[in-house]
C-alpha cells in the first residue's frame, strides 16, 4: 500500500474553477478601484501642499536662528576685543 493512498484528491469541476476565478478576479478588481480612488483623493488633498508650505517656513526660521545666533557670537566677540585695553605705546 502506498502512502499516499489516505489522501484525497478532490477534482474541481470547470465550472467550479471558473466560479472561483471569476470570484477573485471581482475581488481585486474592486480592490484595485478602491486603491485607485484612494490616490487619487490623496493627491487632491491639500494636505501636502500645507505640509511643504510648513517644512519651509520651519527651514526658514532655522535659518534666521543660525543667523541671529552668529551675528550675537560675532558682536560678542568684537565687544570682548574692545573690552581689553589697547596698549598705548605713546605713554611712556
């Protein structure tokens, strides 16, 4: 005896094989339809519009920032130098 002579195979009728792939074809098409509809909704959101216009905004101000900060550390700088006194050579 052989030992695959305890499985069953099931024959599947065309008629059932078609019933079937017509089943799944539906289901990806109207899963593909949603999956389109859904892109196209996000890309008529303003939503990235609103988040490039933010991004922006935020990588100005940074800029500004780095600029005030710099032109403080250059001020400090220049008033430390002014602050020691020059050495006058002409006194003797």
């Amino acid at each position: 005896m052989s030992k695959h002579t305890n499985f069953r195979h099931h024959k599947m009728g065309g008629h059932d094989a078609k019933v079937l792939k017509n089943f799944w074809e539906k289901v990806i098409q109207e899963q593909t339809k949603q999956r389109e509809g859904e892109e196209s909704r996000l890309s008529k959101s303003a939503l990235n519009k609103l988040r490039r216009e933010w991004t922006l905004r935020l990588e100005g101000q940074a800029r500004q920032v780095q600029a005030h900060k710099k032109a403080q550390k250059e001020q400090m700088t220049l008033l430390s130098i002014e602050a020691f006194p020059s050495p006058d050579k002409t006194v003797a």
